[in-house]
C-alpha cells in the first residue's frame, strides 16, 4: 500500500505543479472546479444521497454557486473574499461538531441536510481561496504552491512520523480515538515540522522576506492544523455511514474527496492569513 501510495503522489504531483504555474487564473480556477465538484460527488455518498438524479441536482447547484460567483467577481474579488472568510469560519465551527461526533450520524432527513450544507461551506470556501491566492500577486501561483505544499509535506510527514514514532513519545495517545484510530500526536507532530519546513523554502520562493517568516511560520502551522481539523471531518462522515474511503479512484489513496479533505480547510486559512499579515 505505501509503494503503491508513493507512485501514485509522484505521478500526480507534478501535474498539479505544472498546472498551478502554468495555467493562469482562470483556467487554473475552472479546472479545480471540476475536481472539487468530484470530491462533492463523493461527499454527497458519505451523506447518503444515494440517488443519482438528486445527486446530480444538487452538484449542478453548486456549479450554478461558482458560475454566479465568478459573474459578480468580474470586476472585485471581495465575494470571493466575503466567501472565503465564511469557510474559515465553517471550519472553525467544525471543531465543534468533532466534538460532539454523534452530531447528525443518524439517517434520517434533518442529518442529510447538516452534511450537504457542510459540503457546500467545505467546497466553496476553498474553491474561491485557491483563486483569491493565485490570482493576488504576480506570483500568486507561487503562493498557492506554496500553500499546498504545506498540506501535502503535513501529510506525507504525518504518515512517515506515525508509522515510526507513533505510540512511543507520548504513552500510546491517540489524536482523535473515536474518530480516527489511526491518528497518533507523534504524526500531528511529524505533519507540522514537515508542513512548516516545506512552506518556508516554498514561501522564500515566492518572496517571503526574513521579516515576514515569524507570521508565516504562524499561519503555516495553523494552516496545517485545520488540514488535519478537514482530515478529521472527512473522517466523521465516513465513520457515520461505516466506509473505508470516499471512493477508489486513486490507487492507494482512495477518492478525489480522500485527497482534498485536508485542503479544504486548509486553503481558507492560509488565504485568511495572507491577507491579515500581508506576506
């Protein structure tokens, strides 16, 4: 499975790369609809709607959502960024359902409706905080790589340090037991040295001066944080309907929606950060 995992990331890796600093904006920004409207087809299973017409419906009115967001951000971007601050907000909110993880975890109508919301609040947000990066600056492209480097280093360091040192350092305790058994703090730990240390030789690429490193290694950590906080979420509604993965198109990591948990919160966050401390 770990070979199997390690082809495929560098298989896709580098057309992601290519992608977010080849392609401009708006090219950038239709493509990754297409791919967060996947992973919403698949969020849509974990909230058991399991009918394809209803299922069509509503991933055509999220698509109906970017359309008339991109209209009204013809000329400013402040919707996209109104969105955006709203999803940093979601996910703020989600640390609370974490808590209370039976929250919505039966099958009936009111618990479908909490989770397609959740979709929504999750997709969107992200969707327009990736355009919001990459469209800032001259090397707006830059700063996304950035921030995605930042979750994927914390993932690929989680994984590695919780396969090492998980269990040794901290007397067996597990991050979230009910939610996710698997998660150690020695991969939290690992997930965070390894997001931070990407994001600044990342970050000094894109032009992160010595002065602005203390705030960034601030955000870096928080952006890592809430990529675990959407990891865990993802976690939750799979938990709830009693499945593995989102999905199996992506040999040794399951769905779309199984590589984009972590950034979909994470994207919000950062975009929030860059903007209040101006890196």
């Amino acid at each position: 499975m770990t070979r199997t995992r390690v082809i495929t990331a560098l298989v896709m890796a580098p057309v992601a790369i290519a992608a977010i600093l080849l392609l401009p904006t708006p090219w950038l920004v239709a493509l990754v609809a297409l791919l967060f409207l996947m992973g919403m087809w698949e969020w849509f299973k974990l909230a058991e709607i399991d009918d394809t017409l209803s299922r069509t419906i509503l991933l055509l009115a999220n698509l109906l959502l970017m359309v008339l967001l991109v209209w009204a951000s013809a000329r400013s971007l402040v919707l996209f960024q109104i969105v955006t601050l709203v999803g940093a907000c979601w996910w703020l909110l989600a640390l609370l359902w974490l808590r209370f993880f039976n929250f919505a975890s039966d099958h009936q109508t009111y618990a479908r409706v909490f989770k397609l919301a959740a979709g929504t609040l999750a997709i969107l947000p992200a969707w327009c905080a990736l355009g919001l990066i990459h469209a800032g600056q001259d090397n707006g492209h830059r700063w996304l790589l950035a921030a995605l480097t930042i979750v994927w280093a914390a993932d690929s360091g989680a994984y590695f340090a919780g396969r090492h040192f998980g269990g040794k350092l901290f007397g067996g305790r597990k991050l979230a037991p009910r939610i996710s058994p698997n998660k150690t703090i020695e991969g939290l730990l690992g997930g965070i040295v390894a997001g931070v240390a990407s994001g600044l030789l990342f970050g000094w690429i894109a032009g992160l001066s010595l002065a602005q490193a203390p705030a960034f290694i601030l955000v870096a950590v928080a952006t890592v944080l809430f990529s675990v906080v959407g990891d865990l979420f993802e976690s939750l509604l799979k938990r709830h309907v009693g499945v593995k993965d989102s999905g199996n198109l992506i040999p040794g990591h399951g769905g779309i929606l199984d590589r984009l948990d972590g950034v979909l919160a994470a994207l919000p966050i950062f975009a929030l950060g860059k903007e209040l401390f101006g890196f």
